[in-house]
C-alpha cells in the first residue's frame, strides 16, 4: 500500500504528546489516513491515546474490531457510495479496503469507525483537484561543491498544472524528495566511507553511524508552501525549483510536489506552530476535526518527476537503483 510524502511528518506520537486533550484519563481514538486523488484508496489505522506517563505504540494501542466505512458524499451531503473496510490480519487496527476503489478528485470523503466500545468516530474531507506535471528542466545536475563559494549549478525544475482550487485561499503544497538508490544493498558504515559520502552535506553532518541507517534519511519533505512562493508562468503552469536542502542523498531521486487538503493543511500548521513554541503553557493543540476522536484523516494530490544529482567528487552509478 502506498504512503505519502508526505508521510514521515504525521508521526501521531507527537500529537498525542502534545495535545492537551491526550492528558485526559479518557481515552481517545486516533484516526491515521490518507487519500490521494485518483489513486486506490489506502488503509485506515485506529489506535487510542495513552497517558502521558505510558509509552505510546500503535500495536499496544490498536483498537481492534472496529466496524470501519468510508463514504463519498453527494453535492447535498448524502452518501453516494460506500466503501466498507476489514482489518488485517497482520496488524492489528489496520484497516484495508474490501474491494478496490479509486479516489475521486474534488469529491468529499467521510471516514466512520465504530469501535467495539464508545461512539462513532466521524470525520470528513475535500480531495483536492488533480496536479499534472507537465515538464522537468536540469533532470541531471551537479551538487554544489562546498568547498568553492563560486559553485552555483542549475537546479532541477518541475513544472506542474495545478487544477482549481475549491478551498477559499490558494493551493498550499508540500515537498518531498525520495532517494531512488537501493540503500539495503550498502552496509552500514561511518560517514568517511562510500556509503557515507552518498550523504549532502547537511545530512552527513546529522549522520551517525552509531545510530543512524542511511534508510532513515531515504525521505524528506518540506513544511508548507504557499502556491505564491513558486513562479507562475503564463500558461497557468506552476514551476518550482528545488532547494538544494531538500536532496539527502546524491544520485537518482524522485520529486513530489503535493498539494493539500484543508486537514493537512490545519495540521501541518498546528504542529509546525507547536515546534515553535519555547514553553509548555505555550504550545498549541493540534486543529484537526474529527467528531469523537483525534489525529488526522487528509487528502491530496501530486505530480512527481526524477532528478539525477552527481555529487562534486563522486561517482554513485555503479550503485543501483531501487526495483
């Protein structure tokens, strides 16, 4: 099943850690899922909050036998299709589609879980419009070398079609750079060998062999960017260039550019304030909008195009690329 971006930012941990609501001795459940326009629907993880002095895992609080529905709203709110959902076997408060179903674009979502005991949980968005990437420039390009203050290489480009916006303020995007080589194949190693060197060098500064895996450093997205800090062309086209701090990795990797829902949205920036804050009594709670419940149930939608990024003193082709 496929995962987002985006999605090593949702890490629900977090919210429960910070949520003000997760300090209550109820217990809540926390909802985890994602649509992407035009895609198979993906799965739905349930799970519940747990104290603050307990540890938090999604296998020791997964709620399990949960009656679990999403459904697509017609323009006067009613349901024009269900979609029911089965747990799997394999993990426990993972819920699956029962039969295949493809993601309508600007078409309204909601979710329903029934867990065994307590209400029904209920939340709802708005798919975005499809994105079309409609041309990439600089596909292959050379790392600025750090050692020369004058290196200034062209950056790769991705040029997309976004689709009109339903929501009241502009397309909001995310994004996310994925490293195509096959790190499995390569050992473990300190940061001064090959392996080592496939890092840039903001990464290679974080990098510690002792505790880190270079599969960790596989994905990295950005916070939340407004439609308004790329170049809009003539055409209606949006070109985004692509920070050179984005690229963990040198060698192939693949470029998402994600336009988000409003739940996304809200909880990006929620918890992007949350970061910000320097006190406790200063943190915020996560805005997010489900009925009987927390955590996120979001959309979106994203084009993708790949760069190849040779590092200034190295060669990475005789290393393979993921199947």
């Amino acid at each position: 099943m496929r995962r987002l971006l985006l999605f090593a930012i949702f890490v629900l941990a977090a919210l429960v850690g910070c949520d003000t609501a997760a300090l209550e001795t109820e217990s809540q459940v926390v909802v985890e899922a994602y649509l992407e326009a035009g895609e198979p629907m993906d799965s739905v993880r349930l799970t519940r909050t747990a104290r603050a002095s307990a540890e938090y895992t999604p296998e020791r609080t997964a709620v399990q036998g949960a009656d679990v529905q999403v459904q697509r709203l017609n323009d006067s709110g009613g349901v024009a299709a269900t979609v029911p959902y089965t747990e799997t076997d394999s993990t426990d408060g993972l819920y699956v589609p029962e039969t295949p179903a493809t993601v309508e674009p600007q078409a309204t979502y909601r979710l329903r879980a029934a867990p065994p005991e307590g209400p029904v949980v209920t939340t709802e968005t708005t798919v975005p419009a499809p994105v079309e990437a409609v041309r990439t420039q600089n596909d292959t390009t050379t790392y600025p070398d750090p050692d020369d203050e004058n290196s200034d290489p062209p950056q790769f480009e991705l040029t997309v079609r976004p689709g009109p916006s339903a929501l009241e303020r502009q397309n909001v995007y995310v994004l996310t750079s994925r490293s195509l080589l096959d790190l499995q194949s390569i050992p473990a190693s300190p940061p001064d060998s090959v392996a080592g060197r496939l890092l840039t060098p903001f990464y290679l500064e974080q990098y510690d062999a002792d505790s880190d895996t270079l599969a960790s450093f596989r994905v990295n997205s950005s916070g939340l960017l407004n439609e308004a800090n790329f170049t809009s062309n003539d055409d209606g086209t949006v070109s985004i260039t692509l920070p050179w701090l984005a690229v963990a990795f040198y060698g192939p990797n693949q470029i998402r550019a994600s336009v988000v829902d409003n739940n996304l949205y809200d909880f990006l920036r929620t918890q992007s304030a949350q970061q910000m804050s320097l006190a406790p009594g200063e943190i915020p709670n996560i805005d997010e909008d489900i009925e009987n419940g927390t955590g996120i149930f979001g959309s979106f939608a994203e084009a993708s195009g790949k760069v190849l990024i040779r590092p200034p003193d190295l060669t990475v082709d005789d290393v393979p690329l993921r199947p």
